[in-house]
C-alpha cells in the first residue's frame, strides 16, 4: 500500500494537535439541539394556550351561572313586586289574596331553589332575612286568606291593624331586600366580569411575551452562529485556516458544522503549503542558472587554487601556502553560504512570527538574485532607512514575498533597467515597501488578473502563475496586503504594507462557535 506523500503528513502532523484539541473541546459539550429546544418552547406555548383556553372556559361557565343567579334573583323581585300589588290591593278594595299569594309562593320557591348560592355569596345576609320575611309574608297572607274565608264579612274587608301592620312591614322588607339583591348580584357579575378580563388580559400578555422570547430565543439559536460563520467565511478568504473553537457551554447543529468546517480548513492549509511549496519550486527553477553560476563559480576559483598549492606546495613559503588556503576557505564560505540561502528558502519550516527588520529581509532576497540582475544587466537600489520600524512576521515567508517581486522585476526588464525599493512607515501603525522596475508595464487586459493563481503571461516553462497569488496569501496571514500600479512603457510598482511590530503575536488564533 503506498504511503502518503511527505509534505501531506508533515502538515497533518503540524496541524493535528490544534485540530484535534479543537474538535475534542467542541464535542465535549453537552448537546442541545436547537431541534429540541424548539419542540420544548412550542411544547410549552401549547401547554399555556391549553391553561389558557381553559381558563377561559371556566370564567364562562362561571359567568354562566352568574347570569343565572341575577336571572332568578330578578325574577323573584318581580314576584315579590307583584305580591306587593296584589297585597294593596287587598288592603285598599278588599280583593282576593290567592294572586298575592301564588306570587309570593313562586318568590320564595325561587328563593329555596338557590338559596345555597345566595346565601353563600356577598349577598349571604340579605338573602338569609330575605327567605325570613318571605316565609312570615306568606304564613300572614294565608292566615289571613283562612280568616277571610271563615270569618263574617265585615272581618272579611277589614284585617285586624295589627295584622295590616304586619303584612305591611314584612311586605316592605321583602320589596327592599329583593330589590338589593338584584343590585348586589349586579354588581357582583360585573365585578366577575372586570377581574375576567384582566385575567384573560393577563393570559395573553403572558403568551405574548413567552412567543417574544421563543423568537428571540430561536433568532438567537439561528442568527448568532450564522453571522459568526459570515465571519470565519471572511477569515479564510483572507488566508486564516486556524480552527474554530467554542463558544458556548453547549453544542448544536452548528458545533457539527463547525466540526466539519475545520476538517475543511484543516484541508486547505494542507492545499495551500503544497500550493506554497509549488510557488517555492517555480522560483528555484528560475533561480538555477544563477546558483548554479554563483557555485560554479567558488568551485572554479577553490579547483585553480589548490592545484596551483599542489604544484608548488614544496616550493612555496609559509605565507604564500597560507594565503592559498584562505582563499580556498573564503571561496568554500561564499559557495557554502550560497546553497544555504538556497536550502533555506526551499526547506519546509514552521511559522514562527517574530520582529524583522524589513532592510535584512531585502538585502538577502537581492543576494539571491544578484546573478540574474547581473545577467539582465539590472541596477539594484535600495533606499530602505536604518530607522525604519521592524515588522512581525516569518523571515523565509517574506522573503519568499520579496523574492518573487524581484524575478519579476528583473523578468520585465530583459535589457536592463532599474529596480528600486523604498519603504516608508505610514499612518495606523503598518510600514510599507515599494518595488519599482523601469520594464513595459502591464497591459490592461492583464492587470485584473495578476494575483489570480496560475496565470501568467510568460512563455511555457518560464513561469508557473503561483508566484504573485502565493505572496497574496502569505501577506494576508501577516495581516498585511499587496498593491500595484502600473502603466504600459512607464514600468510597474508593487506596493507591499505590513503591520509594525509591538503588538502582540500575529498567528492567527481560531474563532469560536
């Protein structure tokens, strides 16, 4: 079975413990689904418009009943009135007792049909010496109908004064006592009728503000992570592939997109280093026939020497066979020094930001590139200021930056030019560095198209498209950026901006959902 390719498990072996740490600490959560919390809030609100609606109901039947005791307690005032009349007019023209007497009858007979509730209720006292009276009117209103139908007729049209008296007052009493309690069960619904109200009221303003909380609960379940993903979405078009990590104390659907987006990003930063490395490659293809003369010629001076040491070796003094050696040693440091700038240009590192200065990161690219600026017959300029303030990042990532502008610089001036690079510190703490060259510009079809990824506009096998993409992608990891202005036959000029140092580490550190 074959095995992984090496820079792929280099990667995943550099990345793995922040990755691993990061969905560990977003699986460790206890889950809660905005799936059940949904069901539980709309579970809820069923429950209460259930309280609700059955509240509601029992304040009806409740009114129901109420209705029904005023109903029969005007009823029986209605009687007793009736009573009353018929009462005078027995007294008055000495008429016949039965209507009065049917009617205060069907009065007390409502009365015993509900006296429990009347008496139970705010009325209790009323209707208690109401139902007294009424027995005691009816008791004389028969007495008196008995003595009338067995006494003579004088007795008959005239009641004794004492029993008019009597009939009277308790005629009286049950006129007022009926009439206040209609006015007390009146008032007693109204009364039901206003704390009904307020109580619905108070129902439904319970309701609204548990359906304002469930939508703010649920916009909060859903928006917040939506608009965090907005923001890792810009994060990693910017070049951050650092994982996301939690948030909250519990996890969601959206803890397991996150699960899956750092797989993805884990992913991409394997994608990028090759794509990086590739951009690496391109260069050193570029750059071999200037290393290779820059070695070759050491390894010519170091072979001339020590032949010219061996032929004469007996022949020739201490200080001749010493300064031989030093030139031999001189020439194997140059050669040396040459295939390490090489080794570590090319070497696989991990990011490690630190302060820079900015002028030996740009005077070390140009010693890479001096032979091809030699062979293109191209001055190199540098008006970098010994004050320029130091900038934080990884030295062979912006070299790499560095390294790319100049080949193109030099590319585009293949019969010679000029290129400078100055640097300045500008406003809101960054330092920016510009790379001038005196080439043919860029056309204005090409120009939107100069930091896409494998374009280029260079013969086959003279350039890969990676160069100007991959230095897009190292800038935006330094918190930095790249411009250019150009115009044909008036050269080009890059313009790089880093942050200056004296904040805090610039690696990029996951979010959290």
């Amino acid at each position: 079975m074959g095995q992984p390719p090496r820079d792929n498990v280099d990667v995943q072996q550099e990345e793995a413990p922040e990755l691993v740490h990061a969905q560990e600490t977003l699986l460790s959560r206890p889950r809660i689904s905005i799936r059940l919390r949904m069901v539980l809030s709309l579970t809820v609100s069923f429950f209460l418009c259930i309280i609700l609606a059955a509240v509601t109901l029992q304040i009806l039947h409740r009114v129901r009943f109420k209705v029904d005791d005023l109903k029969a307690a005007e009823a029986m005032s209605f009687h007793v009135q009736q009573a009353r009349r018929f009462e005078k007019d027995f007294l008055l023209y000495g008429t016949s007792l039965n209507a009065a007497a049917e009617n205060a009858s069907e009065a007390l007979a409502i009365y015993r049909h509900g006296a429990d509730k009347m008496n139970s209720g705010a009325a209790g006292s009323q209707a208690q010496e109401l139902g007294g009276h009424l027995e005691a009117y009816i008791s004389l209103l028969r007495a008196l109908k008995e003595q009338r139908s067995n006494g003579t007729a004088a007795r008959e049209q005239a009641p004794g004064a004492e029993a008019e008296a009597s009939l009277r007052m308790h005629g009286s009493a049950i006129s007022d006592l009926s009439e206040k309690l209609v006015v007390l069960e009146n008032a007693s619904l109204e009364e039901m009728l206003r704390r009904s109200a307020a109580l619905t009221l108070g129902m439904l303003l319970m309701l609204f503000v548990l359906f304002l909380a469930v939508a703010l609960l649920l916009d909060r379940a859903m928006m917040s992570p939506i608009r965090r993903f907005e923001a890792y979405n810009r994060r990693i078009a910017q070049g951050d592939f650092s994982p996301i990590t939690p948030a909250r104390w519990y996890r969601d659907e959206f803890s397991d997109l996150a699960l899956v987006v750092n797989q993805m990003l884990a992913a991409l930063k394997v994608h990028q280093d090759r794509c990086v490395k590739a951009g690496k490659l391109a260069v050193v293809g570029t750059l071999t026939s200037g290393i290779a003369h820059e070695i070759n010629n050491p390894l010519n001076n170091i072979s001339m020497t020590t032949e010219a040491l061996m032929e004469g070796f007996k022949t020739l003094g201490d200080e001749q066979r010493w300064k031989y050696l030093q030139d031999i040693y001189f020439e194997t440091e140059r050669a040396a020094e040459t295939v390490k700038s090489l080794l570590d240009f090319t070497r696989k590192e991990r990011i490690e930001m630190s302060a820079l200065d900015l002028s030996d990161v740009i005077q070390q690219t140009a010693r890479l590139v001096q032979n091809e600026m030699a062979i293109s017959n191209v001055l190199f300029e540098s008006r970098v200021p010994k004050d320029l303030p130091k900038v934080r990042g990884a030295f062979n990532q912006l070299r790499q930056v560095f390294l790319n502008l100049f080949l193109n610089a030099v590319q585009a001036m293949p019969h010679g030019g000029h290129l400078l690079v100055t640097a300045r510190p500008e406003e809101g703490g960054r330092v920016c560095v510009e790379v001038h060259d005196e080439g043919a510009g860029i056309p204005p079809g090409v120009f939107p198209h100069v930091f896409d990824p494998f374009f280029t506009t260079k013969e086959p096998g003279k350039g890969t498209g990676l160069g100007l993409s991959v230095s897009v992608s190292i800038l935006k990891k330094h918190g930095g950026d790249i411009q250019v202005e150009s115009l044909p036959g008036q050269g080009t000029t890059f313009r790089v901006c880093l942050p200056a140092a004296g904040g805090e580490n610039l690696k990029p550190k996951g979010e959290e959902t």
